[in-house]
C-alpha cells in the first residue's frame, strides 16, 4: 500500500506503479506529488471523476510572433506532464518541423504525420508516433505540411479538419497540446478551433505586447465563429531574465492586464533549454535538474491545479 497526497490537494491510498522519472522529478519537486501514481491505482469513485474531467483537454499553444518560446513549452510541458503519468500527445502544427525533432524524430524520414491526417483523410491512429517518454506520443509534422495551408483553401469547412481529425483522439489523452507556426494562418486557425484553450507563450522583451492584441483580437474571432467552447487564453512568460529590469517592466505589466490569466511560474533563460533540442530530447530527459526543467516541472504542476 502507498498514501500520497495529491498535487489536487487530498490524499489517495492504493497500489502503485512507479515511474522512476516521474519518482526522480517528485523528489526534486516535492509538491509534484501527483506524478507518482499510475491512474488505474485510483482507490475510489471520486478520484475516477477528477480523472475523467480531464480527460482529452485540448491546448493550443500560440503567438504569430516567431522565437518566443511556442515550441520549447509545447515539448517540454508536454514532457513534463507525461512524466507526471498522463497520457499526452504533441501535435507538431508548424512545417518547421520543430516539436517533432524536438523529440527526436526526424521529419525528413517520418511516415505519417499531420499532413495526412488534415489533408490525406487518414485515421488519426496511424499517424501516431511513441517518443522516448511511454506517456508522451506524437503526430509529427512531416515536410509535406508546408503545402497544406494552400491544399486546404478550396476545401469544405477548413478551419474544422484538424478538430475533426483529432475528434476520436479525445478521450485516449488526458491533454492534447498543439504547436502553432508562427503566423495566424490556415494551420492556427486550425488548433484555434479544435482547442479547448490557448496558452500563449510571451517573450520577456520590448515587442512582446504589440502582437499579443492582434492574437488575441484573432483568438475572440475564432471563439465567436469557429469554436465558441474556446475558453479564455492564459499566459506563460518566457525567457524571463531577473536581473533584467525590461523583463520585470514586462512581467509587471502583463500581469497588471491579465490578472490571474497569467501562470504565476516564469520560465527563465536557460541554456540547457536551447541545447536540448539538438539531442532531441525534452528538457527533463536531458537536464534534469536544470532551471529550465524545474520551470517546465512547475509550470505542468501549475496547470493541472488550474483545472
Ligand atoms: N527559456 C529559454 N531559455 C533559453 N533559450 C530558449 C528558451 N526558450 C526558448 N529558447 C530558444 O529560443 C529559440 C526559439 O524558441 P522556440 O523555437 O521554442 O520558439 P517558437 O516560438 O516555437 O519559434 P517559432 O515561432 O519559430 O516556431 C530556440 O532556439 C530555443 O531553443
Ligand atoms: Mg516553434
């Protein structure tokens, strides 16, 4: 038998199956308690349901604005929360291609990806890829994506293929992340529609607010008349460097406007976060015990206990 209280605050007794990554990641960070227990290990009724409620969370991860840190939160908070024994997949929404190599696959020899979900009308299933983490899968963007933006124009209902795709994928993941490109495009407007909620990454810097209006001018269009289950969109500062006077003015301000909408964990600068990527790992497989997976560790803690 194992009791463990919970990172939702009450406490469950059972059998467990631990994780050694996710028992390594709970002792660094003491009140990441839910990562240790196994969601078949739940003792009652009452631990099902808050199971259930999350079941198939879809997260659009966006802002037009390039480099500000979309692809680096969508990997490593997906990581994190699958270390943490839910089941996540990553969608890789951007040609570039990054999530996908962030996680060690190679677009340039991957199979099946989103391209042939949105445009091919395969099952969504097959275009699934595993990632060195059991709970983390993904679908992949392969190069072919870069042509879908225009083989969707003439198509019916364009803005609704990625939700429908992934309509079936909803209740196997506990949370669905989707990598935007850097643009408000065919393939944002996509992830607008098929989420439930957008988490926008914003810069610690000088420009970071001048695109934030025009993203969330986009995010109201879409919640009015593609996806008016669209929940309001949170906030993650990243980047953020303490010493730093213009990040401190940033972070002032934007949580001065947007209130609780903005995660009280800040990602900070971090070189093991850039450095990860050319190993194709996430943050947590790499450096375990840097800042920046700490953030990102904080961060998934942080939004499970929003829900
Ligand atoms: N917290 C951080 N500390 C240090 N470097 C970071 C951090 N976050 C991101 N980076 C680096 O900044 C660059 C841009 O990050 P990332 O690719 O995540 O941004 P993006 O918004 O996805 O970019 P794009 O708009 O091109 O898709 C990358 O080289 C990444 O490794
Ligand atoms: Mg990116």
């Amino acid at each position: 038998m194992f009791h463990v209280k919970r990172g939702f605050g009450f406490s469950i007794s059972g059998v467990c199956v631990i994780n050694p990554l996710a028992m390594f990641a709970s002792l660094l960070l003491p009140g990441l308690g839910f990562v240790i227990l196994s969601t078949q290990h739940f003792s009652n009724q009452a631990d099902k349901a808050v199971f259930v409620h999350f079941m198939g969370h879809v997260i659009s991860i966006s802002n037009q604005k390039g480099g500000v840190g979309k692809t680096t939160t969508a990997v490593n908070l997906s990581a994190s929360i699958a270390a943490g024994e839910k089941d996540c997949l990553l969608i890789d929404c951007d040609p570039q291609g990054n999530a996908t190599t962030g996680l060690g696959v190679d677009p340039t020899t991957l199979k099946q990806g989103l391209y042939d979900i949105l445009i091919g009308d395969m099952p969504s299933e097959a275009a699934i890829t595993e990632t060195l983490l059991p709970r983390l899968h993904l679908i992949g963007a392969t190069r072919n994506l870069i042509g879908a933006e225009v083989e969707m124009v003439s198509m019916e209902r364009k803005e609704f293929r990625l939700r429908n795709a992934i309509a079936a994928l909803r209740q196997r993941y506990d949370y669905i992340f989707l990598d935007c490109p850097p643009s408000l495009g065919f393939l944002t407007v996509n992830a607008l529609t098929a989420a439930e909620s957008v988490l926008v990454p914003l810069q610690c810097e000088y420009y970071a607010l001048e695109g934030l209006s025009q993203l969330l001018t986009t995010v109201k269009a879409a919640k009015r008349g593609l996806n008016p289950a669209l929940r309001l969109t949170d906030i993650v500062l990243t980047m953020y460097d303490s010493r730093n006077n213009l990040s401190r003015q940033v972070e002032d301000e934007v949580r001065a406007h947007f209130k609780e909408r903005v995660f009280k964990t800040v990602i900070p600068r971090n070189v093991r976060l850039s450095e990860a990527p050319s190993f194709g790992k996430p943050i947590i497989l790499y450096d375990i015990g840097s800042k920046g997976a700490q953030s990102y560790l904080a961060l998934a803690r942080e939004l499970i206990g929003r829900e």
